[in-house]
C-alpha cells in the first residue's frame, strides 16, 4: 500500500512551499538570453538546467540569428562524445565566417553523456 501519491507529491510540495515560505519561493526564474550573453564569454560553457518539457531552443536560435551567430546542435547519446568535442574545438579555434559573429555549440542532454557534466 502507497501511503503518497506520486502524481500529486510534486504539486503539495509546491503548494506547501507557497503557503509557508511565500510565492517568491516557487516562481520560475525569468530566462533572459541577452543577460546570459552579456555575462558570458567564449571559453566557458554556459549550462542551463531545465524541467521537463522545457526547451530554450527557439529562444537560442531567435537570439543567436539577431546576433549573426551560427549554431550548433547536437544531442548527446551513446558515442556522440567525440563529436561534441570535435564542434567545441572547431567553434573555439575556427575564424567567423563572413556576416557571422562566431559559433555556438548547444549540447543537449548533457545527462546522457556524463563526462560532459561538471
């Protein structure tokens, strides 16, 4: 016998955390592309951790085309560490192309290749 319900154990926490330490507690955090940017540099990868059903894709591609920045996408999985690396290295050692401002590598599903997680 289940003493919780897991379909609504994530929804109590929630409301628990709400009433008891205030709404600030369980909003999502704003993601803002161009703040990220600004803080960010070509040498350090930025890593975003997401929920499920989340994808900042659009918002990468949306923000990387006003920027004339080529992307990079690969999605992480059985033997696609190589190629990751191949890309990281290109993008950091390769020259702009002409009408571009470099080269972003997006690596998805970081939790599937585990030597690419700090």
């Amino acid at each position: 016998m289940r003493i919780l319900r897991p379909d609504k154990v994530t929804q109590m926490i929630i409301k628990l955390v709400q009433t008891e330490m205030g709404e600030d507690y369980v909003k999502p955090i704003p993601f803002d592309i161009g703040e990220l940017y600004s803080n960010s540099n070509n040498k350090a990868p930025i890593i975003m951790v997401i929920s499920p059903g989340a994808d900042p894709m659009s918002e990468i591609q949306k923000f990387s085309a006003q920027r004339r920045i080529k992307v990079d996408s690969l999605s992480l999985g059985k033997g696609q560490d190589k190629k990751a690396t191949k890309q990281i290295r290109d993008s950091q050692t390769s020259k702009a192309d002409a009408g571009t401002e470099g080269t972003w590598v997006v690596l998805q599903n970081c939790h599937l290749c585990p030597s690419y997680m700090p």
